[in-house]
C-alpha cells in the first residue's frame, strides 16, 4: 500500500473538490470518474457512461432495487440508474459544492456525508458502489466493513478503484504514485491485493476482480489536453488553476498517464456479495486481478 509523505484527511477530501469544482465540471463533466472505452470508439461521454453501465452490470440491479452511491460526486451514476433501471439511490459525497450542484431526481437523495460516519441504516440496501471514491477513504478496512453492514445479505458491493501495482520500481513509488496521492488528495493507494483482503476481512464474498487499466487509460491524456486548451482561453480557469490551494493536482495527470503506462498503476473492477446466512465464510484473497 502507498501511503503520502503529507497525511490526507476527509476534510482535505472535501475541500479539494469544493475549490476545484468548476475545473471539474468544466473540464471532464458531470460524471467524476474515469471513461471505458470497449471498443476505442467511444467518446468521452459515451466512456464515462460506459463504466457507470458497467459497475450496473456488475450489481445486477432490479426494478426498484435499493442502492448506495459511495462518494456520488455530482449523482450523475446514481441519476442514471434511476431513470434507466429504476433504482433508488442513496448517494454520499464529502463536498458540498459537488451536492449543491447537482441537479434534483426522481428516485434520488444526495447527502452530504462521511461514509465512514454514513449513519444509514443497517441490512437496508440491496447493492452498493463506489467509483473512485475508496482512494479517499483513511480506514479503507472501515470502508468495507460499512459497506457490509449496510447491505442486505445476499447484496452486491461494486468499486472501481485506482491500485497501486503489487511490485512498483522504487522510482515509480517516489515520483509517481507517492505524489499522486498527495496531490490527489488519497490518504493511501493499495494493491488488488489489499482490496480483497479488506474485503474477506469484512466477511464479503469475492465474486470477480477485473483489471480493466488499458481501457480506461486515456482518460487522462484527454484531460491533459482540455486542460492545457483551457488555461489558453479561459482566464477564470487559468486564474483558479494557479492559485487554489489544491492547484498541484495538476502536477498528478502527467504523472498518472506515465504511471498507467509504465504499469505502476492499474484501474480495478472488484464484485463482493454479503453472504446469505446470517454466518458466512469468506473466499481467500484473490491476488491477480483478471484482464478485460
């Protein structure tokens, strides 16, 4: 596990996607997440929906299936979910700025919430997800374990992660994955190694674990050019790219195309379900994820 040299706290979570909310919204979109691309045809948009459909897929969500976003963002997957298969869905975010922005939906609650402090009922949810939002969590084994007690047995947890490659060079540790944690502000990065084990640890059964890092690399060389167009033409983003306090997460998407290519950083899909007895055994931790 990469843990920064600068410890990262909740609120430093919050108060990066607070001041960089218009970046965010302007650069990448509604949906703070990376883009699929299956068949490398798709457009940025038509990516970013991809994995959200993906995560669905995984969850198997049914008609009016009670579901928890963790770490929502703008709800734009959770949104989706409702109004394409009919879900209700509970959504968390650390910022304000991401709930207050989003726009209202039928079937939809946004709350602005630690899931680590969630406070949501327990055995209550038939599927939970987290799209790139366990990176930020400073008790990662707490995460799972929230998670667990949230779900109905028999429920499914979804997280797409960012994973630190089991072996990284120490090059890559120090001028790749260390500062992009700090940068990004993630209070660890672990292995898919890690993520399983929490996982058992929480008493989830593994269902896959997928590394699907080809597919969704260029989201970053994408964002590197609208970036740099952007601090060109656009003065309030330029203006806000300088000075906000978390400005140096500009520095992590060099850093994150290199480390994707150089394979010190990997993008994982993992399936969990909660036992349907009251007393499941846990799988052993998977090691390797698959490729898709």
């Amino acid at each position: 596990m990469i843990v920064p040299a600068a410890p990262q706290h909740a609120p430093d979570v919050a108060d990066h996607y607070d001041e960089l909310d218009p970046v965010y919204r302007q650069l990448w979109g509604e949906h703070v997440h990376h883009g699929y691309w299956a068949s490398g045809r798709e457009t940025p948009q038509q990516a970013v929906e991809a994995l959200s459909d993906l995560v669905g897929e995984r969850l198997g969500i049914a008609s009016r299936a009670a579901l928890v976003d963790i770490g929502c963002g703008y709800g734009a997957t959770a949104r989706r979910f409702a109004a394409l298969r009919g879900a209700e869905v509970t959504g968390l975010t650390l910022s304000a700025a991401q709930a207050a922005a989003a726009p209202p939906c039928p079937g939809v609650t946004l709350l602005v919430r630690d899931w680590l402090a969630s406070g949501l009922p327990a055995d209550s949810f038939d599927g939970a997800y987290a799209i790139e939002s366990s990176e930020h969590m400073v008790d990662k084994p707490a995460f799972f374990h929230e998670a667990a007690r949230v779900l109905k047995p028999g429920g499914r947890l979804v997280v797409c992660a960012w994973l630190a490659a089991p072996d990284p060079q120490p090059w890559e540790v120090r001028h790749l994955l260390e500062p992009i944690c700090r940068e990004g502000r993630l209070p660890s990065m672990g292995t898919a190694a890690d993520y399983e084990g929490w996982a058992a640890q929480a008493g989830l059964l593994s269902l896959s674990a997928t590394d699907i890092s080809h597919r969704v690399r260029r989201t970053w060389t994408i964002c590197a050019l609208r970036f740099l167009g952007a601090m060109i033409v656009d003065r309030r983003i330029r203006r806000l790219s300088l000075a906000a306090r978390n400005r140096l997460f500009a520095l992590s998407v060099p850093r994150l195309i290199l480390a994707y290519r150089t394979g010190a950083m990997r993008y994982g899909v993992f399936t969990w379900e909660k036992p349907a007895g009251a007393s499941g055994a846990p799988n052993p931790p998977v090691n390797r994820l698959t490729s898709s």
